[in-house]
C-alpha cells in the first residue's frame, strides 16, 4: 500500500509543478493569461510566482488532492482526469495560508519564517489571491463533456464563497473578544473554513469518476466532516503540545475562539480567561507568554480540551466508519481510511 501511496503522490507533485512551475516559459504565460499585444518576461512571471512557490514546496502532507484522486479511483474512474485535477484543492489551500499569515500577523509557517516576512504583504496577498485562480487554467484545458466540467466550476465557485465566508466569520470573533460563538456557529463556520476543502476533495473526486449527484452529496458531507474532526484537533494541539512550525499557544494570541474556549466560556464565568486573552493579543507571543500559558493553564484544569478532543474523534471514527459503509471495498478506499487514521495519529502525537 505504501509503494501505491507513493507512486500516486509523486504523480501529485508532477502535476503540481506542472501548473505552477519553478520556472515559467511562454506557453505557462500564454496559459495563465491568454493572449498577449506585447511580450512579458520570464523573469518577471517568476517574480509573480515566487511567494507561492515558497511555501508550496517547502512540503506538505498533500492529503487533500490524494483524497480526490484515490476518491475517483475507488468508484473507478478516469486517472488521468483526477489526476490533473488534484492541484485544484492544494493551490487553493497554500493560498489560504499565505492569507492567514498576513491575517494573522503570523511569523512562521512549515518551520520557516513566514512567506509574507519575506516577500512583503504586498507580493504575498497578490500571489494567494493568484493561487485561488489558477485552478481555473486546469478546468479550462480538462477534454471532458461541458456537463461535466459545469459540475467541476460549480463545485470550485460554491467552495471558495464558502472559504471565504467562513474566513469572515472567523476574523470577526477574533477582532471581538466578548463575542462567544455557540458550538453550533463553530461547527459551521470550520465547514465553510476548513472542512470546504476536504468535501472539494471528495466531491471532485466524485465527479470525475462520474457518479450521481446524491452521491456525490454523501461523499462531500463525509469529507466536510472530517475536516472539521480534523480542524478540531489542530486547534488542540496548538494549545498543548503546539503545532509543528508555529509557537504553542498562537491561536490565544490572535484571540481565536476554537472549541475549547467556547466550551470554557459557555460553561464557567469567563472573566478571567478573556482576561488573559487579551493581554496576551496586546503584548504579543513572546511578551505574553505569561498570559499565554496562563490561559491555557484555565483550560487545561477545567476538562474542556478533553471534551473538545472528544467530540474531534467521534467526528472522525463516525465518518470513518460511513465511508467503510458508502465506498466499495478496494486497495484505494483502504488508503483512504488509513490516510484519516494516520493524520489523526500525527496530530495528536506528544512530538
């Protein structure tokens, strides 16, 4: 299964550099942008790119285009279709990121500085919103019926309006510092933040082998799910042992309301917590780091990680278990379990 997974990720990689190449030529240009009245120069399309290839192939688990493709090969479909297709859901995502860190104010990213400290917020902004509009090249270009290729559009349009929607939501509870989400408005927002791109993953996959469109839906909300799992454990880890390539405890700093906060500040008089919070968004990371752990220290001792934690793998043993139930029983749709076992098992890893 491994020499598979491998074989398939490199296929990933190439496709990948197909569409965002290290080094431009004129046909990328030519596809890019269209026709041109005047030349433009490689380097200065190189210059354009450089910001997204720097994070891009700083590396990456790539397990969202490895969900489309493996999803359209366990319902048999075409692999050369899904393949060309599996840099849709990872160009989004790196673009997403290089936006969060200016966001954010973040200064790190995959364990080196961050993109926009290197290339300016000016260059990084442009080359994020760049990488949210290149997948469109590879719909253009894809010799598949109009029919399918609407379906294709249809599902990258709804999904970046749901990206983006669910970043709103996201940016306005951490500017707001009294503003406590229910669980039910966390839920929905990380399905329009987070869990958008792994139900693009799973639907596109879906639709490139060509099933129905009541399927489709089932495989989307299953992925939806888990990303959602996924997102959960994420914003645990930050808070515990701290994400690989990022200070512990940088999502207090931004004043992020993920799961465990809004069950402390649900349950218990919040005073003090929002306190700490506070100081440490004013004083920063490293000035902060007393209210930082502090905050944490509030966490921790009052269960709520825990349950958050809990309610994270219930999410994802349950979609697990839906997608051993809905896809049929083949090498790719065991990848496909394992990849959501593996994942879970890294992120709440002690290292």
């Amino acid at each position: 299964m491994n020499k598979q997974y491998n074989i398939l990720l490199e296929k990933i990689e190439n496709e990948m550099l197909s569409v965002l190449p290290l080094k431009c030529d004129k046909n990328w240009i030519y596809k890019a942008v269209g026709n041109l009245n005047t030349n433009i120069s490689i380097e200065s399309s190189d210059i354009i790119n450089k910001p997204a290839n720097e994070l891009i192939y700083r590396g990456g688990k790539r397990w969202r285009p490895m969900v489309l493709l493996l999803t359209s090969l366990c319902l048999d479909g075409d692999k050369t279709v899904s393949l060309i297709l599996t840099p849709i859901v990872e160009l989004i995502h790196n673009g997403t990121l290089l936006i969060d860190d200016i966001e954010d104010k973040a200064t790190q990213r995959r364990g080196k500085k961050a993109v926009h400290l290197i290339y300016g917020d000016d260059m990084a902004i442009n080359s994020g919103n760049h990488l949210y509009f290149i997948p469109t090249t590879i719909i253009d270009d894809l010799n598949i019926s109009d029919s399918l290729k609407l379906r294709i559009y249809e599902s990258y349009t709804q999904n970046m309006r749901r990206l983006h929607f669910g970043q709103g939501m996201d940016i306005q509870w951490h500017n707001d510092l009294y503003k406590i989400p229910t669980v039910e408005e966390y839920i929905q927002m990380c399905k329009f933040k987070t869990g958008c791109l792994a139900s693009m993953s799973g639907e596109l996959g879906a639709i490139a082998a060509g099933v129905d469109t009541a399927l489709t839906e089932k495989i989307r909300i299953i992925w939806e799910e888990i990303g959602v799992g996924f997102q959960i454990l994420d914003d645990i880890k930050n808070i515990t042992t701290g994400n690989p390539g990022k200070l512990r405890g940088d999502d207090i700093v931004e004043g992020k309301k993920s799961l465990p906060v809004i069950l402390y500040c649900n349950k218990h008089d919040n005073t003090k917590l929002l306190n700490n919070i506070d100081k440490a968004k004013k004083k920063g990371i490293k000035r902060g780091r007393k209210f930082v752990e502090k905050s944490i220290s509030i966490l921790e001792k009052s269960g709520v990680i825990e349950e958050a934690n809990n309610i994270a793998l219930k999410m994802l043993n349950d979609n697990i278990e839906n997608l051993n139930t809905l896809l049929p029983n083949n090498n790719e749709k065991e990848i496909l379990v394992n990849i959501v076992k593996s994942f879970v098992n890294s992120i709440i890893s002690k290292e």
